[in-house]
C-alpha cells in the first residue's frame, strides 16, 4: 500500500507541475460550464470571459478569451469524431448556453472540470478534421489574451486520430485514486477502518465538472444531485452510526470506474448514487423518483435508454474508458455478485417503502439496467433518480429544499433500517 500512496502523491506532484507551465505549446483546457460553479478559490485560477465560434464546413475557428494566457494540449479523436483540448484549472464564466450551438465542423462544445487542477474543452465535430493550427495570442491593446483553435475539415480516408489516451496517460481524466479532497488518506481502510468500526457509505452524486448531465430550465443535473448529496451527507452524519464518503463533494467530473473505486477501496456497506432523469420531448413526459440496481438484462427500454446514457459519462468528457480493466477478476465473482445484489435489491425495495410516503414516486418506481457504476462485486449498490428535470412538476421540487429535506430524510431512514439489520446479521454470524 506504500507504492499506492507513493503513486497517489507523485501523481498530485505530476498535476501541480503541469498547470505552473508558462504558456507554451500546449496543454489542458478546462470547461467549467455556463452554470454558476460551486464556491472555490477561484482568484489564483486563469478566468475565461468569452467562447466564440468562427467560419464554416471547410475550416471553424474557436476563441477564448481568457484573463492570462495558459498552456495546453489538443488533439483530435475519432468515433465520434471530437477535439479535446486540455489546460490548467480554468474559472469559466461564460454565458449561459454557450457551447450548446454549433458552427461550421462543430456541433456542439462543453467544458469543464475534469481532475483537480486541470479542465477541458470538448468539441463534438460534424465530420472529420485536423487542427490546423493552434496558438494562444498574449493580452495587448486593452485586449484579453486568447486561446485560439483553428480545425480544418479533412476526407475520412486522411483522417489520423492523436496519439491513443493511453499512451497519453495525462489526457485520461481518470485517477487510480480518489482524489485527496474527497477520500482523505485516513479513510482508506488500511489506514483508518479498522480503529473506526463503523460502516461506511458512499454516496455518489452523478456527473460534474465538464459533463453537466440533463438540463432543464436553467437548472443542471450535476448540481441538483450534488446539493441532495451533501444534504443526504450531513442528515448521515449527524447520526454518528456512519463514515460517510461522496465521490465528490464539488463541481469535478470522475470517471465511472473511479466512483466504483471509492466504494471498494473502503470496503463499504453501502454506495447510492444520485442522478435525476430527463425525457426527450419526443418520448412524451414522466414523473416520480426511481430506484435502478444491476442487473445484466434491463427490466424495459427505459431502463435500457437511461443505463446507455448513463455509461456514456466518460466518453462525454472527451474520453471512453469503457474498457478500462477492472481490478475483481481475482475474486469469486460469480458467488459475490449473486450475494451482492440480493442486498441491492433488499435495500431498494425498503427505499421504495420509506421514499414513497414522503416524495412522488415514477409509476414502476423498481428498475434494473446494467449500470456501469453499479458493478462493485462486492458492495450492494443502487441509482436512485430523484425526478425528471425534464417535468415541470418535478423540477419545482428538485430545487426546493423543503421537497429535498423530506426525500433525503426517508433516503436516510432507509439507509439506517438496512444497515442496522445488517451489521445485526453480521455480528452475530461471528
């Protein structure tokens, strides 16, 4: 475990040297979006004021204007075609909708925070294309410094990705770790639970930083799950029964696996995750919380749909890590798994029972899907979609923090008669 943490800290060393780079040839871009970010120390980091797009089919032109120039990084992948553009921790404070329009190769763009100290820019191209040139211009003439990206549309017979991520490990968002300011040393297990005693749960608030989740009406996904999250957080707390850890606490997008990570690494009794739905217009509307666990086939297509959607969150940030390798192929999956999701399932129907006298509950409030962050062998797991940003109705809760009280007060109550019975079992099985 020394190595471990040996890794952990040359990581953090590897992070901090990067973003103190002057500006140079490149590096990473950060995408913090054009929702209002969570309160951080954001004075030391360089601010984005303005993003604009430029040109047409054949060549597009992408600017920022940032207060000081930054180094970066860009390069351009394929399936679907995209550019990545990687810097230090940017404050992005655009405004609002920038980046949901296209122009010329560019569908879209989104950016956003990706690991502590490093953000990104993704930009979803129509079709094939290289980076032309790329450049970042210093401040002059009462003008801000600018972050310049010129793409060229090319035949897909000429196009030729960048170096693979993998051969390119500080453009993967992904931490073998959980980042410091969420899981301290102390909680890992070999170093503090064995003095504690106490079960731990993890709750997951979904997406963050670059990858913003549903939206709807001014209000994003990733910031509605995190205020439950942390709400949910203190109401456990204040319990004293609980080690309870997020995946994160802040506006950081983490990669799937690594959510899996957090719960495995402190031998945890207990992972929810946090997400809240959104129906496409064209699929008419829904209503109600719902309560996923794993499963291998999906109990209907909506389960499927929102499991697909769900799994795309690393690709969303620039990268698919889909095939990352887990670290379980050493254990009697099979066995553990069954064992694991009879206590998922155990522990969604008692959340049903306890959520469903206090919030609006989806007409088949008891779903299964295979759910990449659901698949700790080992530790009983469930996603719980709080609403539908996507409904009126229950949009007006989402942001209420009256409606909020009451669904993490039955969410809590679950989590205690669970648990309680348990750690019953369990103690006296020894």
């Amino acid at each position: 475990m020394a190595s471990r943490a040996n890794q952990r800290i040359l990581l953090g060393c590897v992070l901090l040297c990067a973003a103190a780079l002057p500006c140079a040839d490149s590096s990473r871009l950060k995408a913090a979006e054009s929702q209002p970010q969570l309160p951080v120390a954001s004075a030391n980091f360089p601010t984005a004021s303005a993003a604009r797009l430029a040109g047409d089919g054949r060549q597009t032109r992408f600017v920022l204007d940032i207060d000081q120039t930054v180094s970066f990084r860009a390069v351009t992948l394929a399936d679907p075609y995209r550019v990545v553009v990687d810097v230090p921790q940017v404050n992005f404070q655009l405004p609002a909708g920038t980046g949901s329009g296209g122009r010329g190769l560019v569908k879209a763009f989104r950016y956003g925070l990706v690991m502590p100290g490093g953000s990104r820019i993704v930009f979803d191209l129509t079709g094939p294309a290289k980076i032309a040139n790329s450049y970042v211009v210093e401040a002059a003439n009462g003008q801000p410094a600018r972050l310049v990206l010129e793409m060229e549309e090319v035949e897909r017979t000429a196009f030729v990705p960048s170096l693979a991520p993998e051969n390119r490990p500080e453009l993967r968002p992904a931490i073998a770790d959980p980042p410091p300011a969420t899981v301290p040393a102390s909680a890992h297990p070999e170093a503090g639970q064995k003095a504690d005693g106490r079960a731990v749960v993890v709750i997951d608030p979904g997406h963050g930083g670059i990858d913003n989740g549903t939206q709807s009406s001014g209000e994003s996904e990733k910031n509605l799950v995190l205020a439950f999250g942390l709400a949910l957080r203190e109401r456990l707390e204040k319990t004293g029964k609980y080690r309870v850890v997020m995946t994160r606490d802040d506006d950081t997008f983490i990669p799937l696996n690594d959510r899996v990570k957090v719960a495995r690494n402190l031998k945890a009794a207990l992972f929810v995750s946090i997400h809240a739905d959104a129906l496409p217009r064209a699929e008419g509307d829904a209503q109600g919380a719902t309560i996923y666990t794993l499963s291998d086939k999906a109990s209907d297509a909506e389960a499927q749909r929102l499991a697909d959607a769900e799994n795309r969150a690393d690709a969303i940030a620039g990268f698919n890590l889909a095939e990352e390798p887990t670290d379980v192929a050493d254990i009697l999956i099979d066995l553990i798994q069954r064992e694991t999701r009879t206590f998922s399932s155990r522990f969604a129907r008692l959340l049903m029972g306890e959520m469903k006298s206090t919030v609006r509950m989806h007409k088949h409030p008891l779903k299964s899907a295979g759910f990449r962050v659901l698949k700790a062998p080992d530790v009983p797991s469930v996603l719980v979609e709080i609403g539908y940003v996507s409904n009126k109705g229950d949009l007006e809760h989402l942001v209420s923090e009256g409606w909020r009280s009451r669904a993490v007060g039955s969410m809590a109550q679950a989590i205690d008669g669970f648990l309680a019975k348990r750690m019953a079992t369990a103690g006296s099985s020894n």
